[in-house]
C-alpha cells in the first residue's frame, strides 16, 4: 500500500518542499495542509504555532487518515514546536529548519545571510544552528513577511509585482559580500527567479527541499513503507492530493479542491 504524507505549512509554501518529496517518491499518497487563517506563522506566538500542530494531531487521529509521515514544512512551526508535537503522537514527523549547515559549507567568502521570517530569524532554535554549523562565519539575519504575501499571490495568481518584490528585496538589503543566501522559508523558493535575477550569479541560494525529501524517504525505507519495486507496483494506484485549508475562502484563485478544516480546538 502507498504510504501516506502529510505536508503541512502555513500557506502555499510548503508546496516548495512538497514537489521534492513527490519527485522521490511518486506513488506515494499525499495530502497538503495549511493553515491560511493564520498566516503567516512569522507574526504568531509560538504558543499558538504549537496549539495549532496539536490540532492537527487531533485531526489525524479523530479522522483515522492513516498518516505514516508528517511533513512540517514550515521553517517557522518546525523551529517552534517540533519536539513539542513529536510527543503528542507515534507518526514520525520531519521538520525543516534553515540550512544553515550546507550553507556553510558551500560558502567561499565565510559570509552568508539568512533570510526568513521574523519567528524563524529570532528563535533560539536558529541561533543554535548557526552557533553550531557556521563557526567561524559572519551570518546576517534578515526577515521578511512581505515575500510570504508576493510567494502566495505567485503560486495562486500566477502573478506578482516584479517591481514590488525588488523593493523589497532593497529594503532587506543584503550585504554586497554575501555568497551564500539560505531560504529560511518555504514561501522563499516560490520566489527563486526573482532572487536569481535580483542578486548576482554568484550568489548560491540554499534550501531544504532536497534534504527533507532524503529524509523521508529514508524513515519510510526504515519501516518498509518504501522501496522502488513498491513505487512502481502502486503507481497505478495512486490517489490525487487532497487539499486542506483552514480558511479556503481566502484563496482567490484555484484549480484545485480544497478542504476545510478546523484547527480550533484540542483536547491534549
């Protein structure tokens, strides 16, 4: 049987890791939840961001989804609840934080910038990546909740101010002597053209996409859940992706059937 994943974000973004887990795993069974009643998650309280993944626990469970991962593709829920939800459940859970390790590593100046939302760019979380894997680096921290709004109305849309995205991206102003800038947000990727196009060639923009997709695949492949003789088998099978959100009214445009679905009340 396909196993089942759940990718859940604030917005749009996290469909930005989505597309890297659906190219590792194609047969698998997916499902996109997000709550866009509080978005973006950068202005909430952590306490709420962890009410809200609890929620969502709740909701798994009371429906019998049969989840076998929960993806939080969410820089700023994953650095402010993950261990927290992990203890709520038995369904593994990956989460995405900066990258600010392969950043590090790639970066030729020792000088690199992570851009993010203002919760992601403040949270102790983050300082100790950077404390741990960038020693020895200058690392700039930047935010932005404006590029969050620009990423939505792109991916819903299929259009956004191109001369809105440059203001912004003057405004946050990043150092001429950066090489290497880390998306610290799922929205972020939605944006690349306009990042490749705004900063020199020079400059690597890193993501988590890729490794978060590793990483699925690994703890399915660990449960049995994932091989390629099974990939191929249930292909066939496959069932489309099905949509959440908790304020689908919202959306001014789509395709794409969306769900609702309250993430209000908990019992944990």
């Amino acid at each position: 049987m396909s196993p089942h994943i759940l990718v859940f974000d604030s917005g749009i973004g996290g469909t930005s890791v989505l597309a890297h887990i659906k190219a590792s795993i194609p047969s698998a069974h997916f499902s996109y939840v997000m709550d866009n009643a509080l978005l973006p998650y950068g202005l909430q309280s952590e306490q709420t961001i962890r009410a809200r993944l609890a929620a969502l626990v709740q909701y798994i469970d009371e429906q019998e989804l049969n989840v076998d991962i929960i993806v939080i593709a969410c820089n700023t829920a994953s650095t402010s609840a993950l261990e927290a939800t992990r203890q709520l459940t038995r369904i593994s859970i990956v989460g995405v934080v900066p990258a600010i390790k392969p950043a590090a590593a790639l970066s030729d100046t020792k000088h690199i910038a992570l851009l993010a939302t203002p919760a992601t760019s403040n949270n102790a979380y983050t300082h100790s990546l950077i404390e741990q894997f960038a020693q020895g680096l200058r690392v700039d921290l930047h935010h932005s909740t404006a590029l969050v709004t620009f990423a939505e109305a792109l991916y819903w849309n299929r259009l956004v101010e191109d001369a809105k995205v440059v203001t912004e991206l003057h405004r946050i102003a990043i150092a001429p002597e950066v090489d290497t800038i880390v998306l610290g947000c799922t929205h972020f990727p939605i944006l690349k053209r306009h990042f490749e196009q705004f900063y020199s060639s020079d400059v690597k923009l890193v993501d988590s996409g890729e490794a978060i997709a590793r990483r699925v695949q690994s703890l399915l492949a660990q449960a049995g859940k994932y091989t390629m003789i099974l990939c191929e088998r249930d292909l066939s099978r496959k069932k489309p992706l099905q949509f959440y959100a908790t304020a689908p009214d919202k959306i001014s445009f789509t395709e794409q059937e969306i769900k609702l679905i309250s993430l209000n009340s908990i019992s944990y």
